[in-house]
C-alpha cells in the first residue's frame, strides 16, 4: 500500500503541468513604473512561477503550475491590480520536465 501512496506521489509530481502564457498588456505609458506594477501585482501569487514584461511589445510573459493557477485568473488578478487592459495572447505552451521526459522515454503514451 505504501509503494502504491509514493508511486501516486511520483507520478502527480512528475506530471504537473507548468505552462507559460503570452498576455498582452494594454495602456502602459512609461518603460520602468509601469512593467514593475504588472510585475508586483503577481508578485506572492500561488502557482505564478516567473513573470517577465516586454514593455516595447506591451507583453507580459507568464510562467504558472496549471494545477494551482488558470490563464484567467491572471488575467483577473492582473486586471484588479492594475489599470491596464489585460488580454490572453496566445495558448499556453506546457513546459516538458525533465522527470516527464525520463519518464516518457519508458512509458510511451
């Protein structure tokens, strides 16, 4: 039963899905204030790995765990935080681990 508790574990932990996401971040008017409050309104939030802003392509590029976070919820957080107008760019691109590539070379779906 203890074997079958950590395999359940394992597997979980390896198949946790990270994606990233593209949100296009409208109305900023100034290069440093404004990127740092896109970036401070997720800083501390759950699940929201790393937040990178492209103030030239009015980008925020966001690294999140799905199973803790959705695309939209961001964009809520973002949009309550800020006085920009927050839009999902594209779809998110889940990030392949290294475990989930290990253990893919052995378990071909």
């Amino acid at each position: 039963m203890k074997k079958c508790i950590l395999l359940l574990l394992i597997t979980a932990f390896v198949f946790a899905g990270e994606k990233t996401t593209n949100f296009k971040v409208k109305g900023m008017s100034c290069k440093f204030g404004c990127p740092t409050k896109v970036k401070t309104a997720l800083d501390g939030v759950d699940g929201v790995k790393l937040c990178d802003i492209n103030f030239e392509t009015s980008t925020a590029t966001v690294t999140y765990n799905d199973e803790e976070i959705m695309g939209t919820d961001i964009v809520k957080i973002l949009s309550e935080k800020t006085d920009f107008e927050i839009l999902i760019e594209n779809e998110p691109k889940e990030e392949t681990s290294s475990f989930k590539k290990f253990f893919s070379k052995f378990f071909k779906s």
